[in-house]
C-alpha cells in the first residue's frame, strides 16, 4: 500500500486495522502530531512547590506528593521525605483523627464508607480516605477501583479518596500509608479513614496508625463469636453490625447483643474507654449518628485523660523501628555486590546446591565486608 505523507516514510499501513473504501484516503496509522516526540513524563517539582499545593489544598498536588511518597525510586524518596518532615512540622500540635476501618469481606466496608464519609463531611469535617487495594501475587498489580464504588463521596469537595496498592506489604497495608496520612493532615483533612483490604493482620499494622479502631461485622453468618479473631475484637473500640436493614433488622440487633456481651469479657483498656456494639445500615442510614457519637465521647475521653498524645508517641516510636527495618531491607538489596551475587545464589538455592539459610548468611556477611 501507498505510504501516507511525509510525517510517515518510515510506516507502511498493510497491516493496519484502519481500512476504508477504495478511492478514500488510507488514514494515518499513527497521529502525526505525536511522531517523533519523546513520551511525556511528569516532572518532579522542588519541595516548596509541592509544600505551598499541599497547605493550599490543592489535591492534584497533593496526589502528586503521595505518589513520591510511594514510589521507590531512590531519587524520589529523598524529596519525599523532606516533604514528609516538612508536613511533620505543618501538623505538630493539631488534634486530628485518624479512624481505621476494616471488616470481615463482604461487610460492604466501601459502602458504609461512602455512606458514613458523607455524615462527616456534612458536620463540617474535611475527610480523607486512604483505601488499601490488594496487589496480586502474581501480576503485582491492583485494580485501585474504589472510587468507582464511592460514586457519592468520590464527587464531595471536602474528601480526598486515594486507593493505594498494598504492594506485598504486610497484610495489605500499603507501605507508606502512615507518611500519607500527614500530607493529607497537612492538607486540611481532619479526619482520616485507614481501610483495609480484610480481616488478617493488617489490622495490627493499622491499629498502629490510627486512633480509633472500627470493626465491622455481619450478622446471620453464622456464629458471629466465632467469626473473627478475638485478637482483633480486642483491638476494637467499636463494632458495627451492619447492613442493619429490612428484613436483617433482627437479627443486626441479636448479633449486637452477643458482640456487646463478648466485648465486656476482655480486660480494661488503657485509654479507659469501655467498647460496645451498635448496628448500622448505609442504606437507611440508621446508625451513623450514634457511630459519630461515639467517636467524639472517645475523642473527648482521651484527649482529655492524655492517652491521646501517649499512644499518638507510642506509634511514633514503632514506626520509627519499621522505617529502619524498611530502610536497611532497601539498602541491601541495592547493594552493587548484592545485586551481582543475588541471582547465583537464587539459582543454587533452587538446584538445591545451597539451603536457604546458609545462603543468606553467606549474602549477609558479604553485604556486611
């Protein structure tokens, strides 16, 4: 076939998808506007362009920040993290919260999200939600479609919604979740939703970074005391039954009974708050007054007897062994004798040549030379 104008001596269009009649003009293959051109990649602004977007608001700044604070490229960790002391400094003496949410699966977390992320937003809060999207196993990939099922919230100007790729990190939780959370503090939202992926251990590493831990359950799923791990019921300082409508309004209040009869059995807490059980629909909105209630007598418990400063430097400390934890992990394997042993030893390791301990001792103890 003829080749088209000039822009395209180098393409012939025998195998293009674009046919017409005979007698009109083959369409280009490629737009010519584009030929030639390098693909566009977005440029890394100074700090100070990303801090005045961030304390401005400005959510598409703000999108931008969060992504360097994820990403892994060691270019993009050292402006992230002085945007990370920097927001640090920019939140220091404000009393915000940071509310974890998770649920066994099927307890419709995304949906009693939108619907009680609506109700704090319409008392004058501004509220970001950091979703936590399983990566596949095998792809490494993440569909990141939550906002698709927050189509109410999603549209709010007083909500920030971010999903984030859990990445291999433990139990879903992504890996830069807590830094996150301070840009979006810095940026005006005052109150913070951590969503996990399911019940598992997630929830200890959320219940890390959060103030107020909520649990969401099912009833009729069978016997609910036996549905989740007491662990996590004693992380809880509160349980919603939800989907507490229709014709499962009797038995939401069956279930709340029993979780409010379990939870009396575990120790005091420290912070001296006594959790309870209360049921809750997103589709009727029954319940989220009295959720919201009892978010702010916690609040107002804890500020006020100082556990809230107390575990706000607690998390600080345990996230200040993780981070070095993370950094010394990134370090090794950015070795350059690390990098050019690691596939011989992988190899022997799988020809069963070497065990797996002994060959990371022997990594170690070259890394370490």
């Amino acid at each position: 076939m003829e080749k088209q104008g000039d822009f395209f001596d180098d393409y012939t269009f025998d195998n293009s998808a674009l046919k017409v009649n005979d007698g009109i003009k083959q369409p280009p293959a490629v737009n010519p506007y584009l030929q030639g051109r390098p693909p566009r990649r977005q440029a890394v602004k100074s700090v100070d362009e990303y801090m005045e977007g961030i304390l401005a608001g400005d959510r598409t700044i703000l999108s931008q920040a969060i992504t360097l604070v994820e990403s892994l490229s060691a270019e993009h960790r050292k402006v992230a993290s002085e945007i990370i002391a920097r927001c640090q400094k920019a939140v220091a003496g404000k009393e915000t919260m940071r509310i974890g949410i998770t649920g066994v699966p099927g307890v419709g977390k995304s949906t009693f999200i939108e619907a009680f992320g609506s109700h704090i937003t319409s008392a004058g809060h501004k509220l970001a939600v950091l979703a936590i999207d399983p990566s596949s196993e095998r792809s490494k990939g993440s569909i990141l479609g939550d906002k698709t099922r927050m189509e109410t919230l999603v549209r709010d100007p007083k909500a920030f919604i971010r999903p984030s790729p859990s990445a291999g990190s433990l139990g879903g939780v992504a890996r830069r979740t807590r830094e996150t959370i301070l840009l979006c503090e810095a940026a005006g939202y005052d109150v913070t939703f951590i969503e996990t992926v399911g019940v598992g251990q997630s929830e200890t590493a959320v219940h890390s970074m959060s103030d107020f831990f909520l649990l969401l359950m099912l009833s009729g799923a069978g016997d609910e005391l036996q549905g989740i791990k007491r662990g996590i019921m004693e992380m809880s300082d509160l349980i919603a039954i939800t989907k507490a409508d229709g014709s499962n309004v009797e038995k939401a209040k069956v279930a709340r009974g029993l979780y409010a009869s379990a939870l009396h059995l575990f120790p005091p807490t420290e912070s001296g708050w006594v959790p309870t059980a209360v049921t809750s629909s997103a589709v009727t909105k029954e319940g989220l007054d009295t959720i919201m209630q009892k978010i702010d007598e916690y609040f107002t418990l804890v500020r006020s007897n100082g556990f809230y400063r107390r575990k706000r430097a607690l998390q600080a400390r345990y996230w200040m062994y993780e981070s070095i934890d993370d950094a010394l992990k990134n370090r090794f394997y950015e070795n350059e004798t690390i990098e050019r042993l690691l596939p011989a030893y992988e190899q022997d390791v799988l020809d069963g040549k070497i065990d797996s301990f002994a060959a990371a001792e022997e990594l170690i103890a070259r890394y370490k030379a």
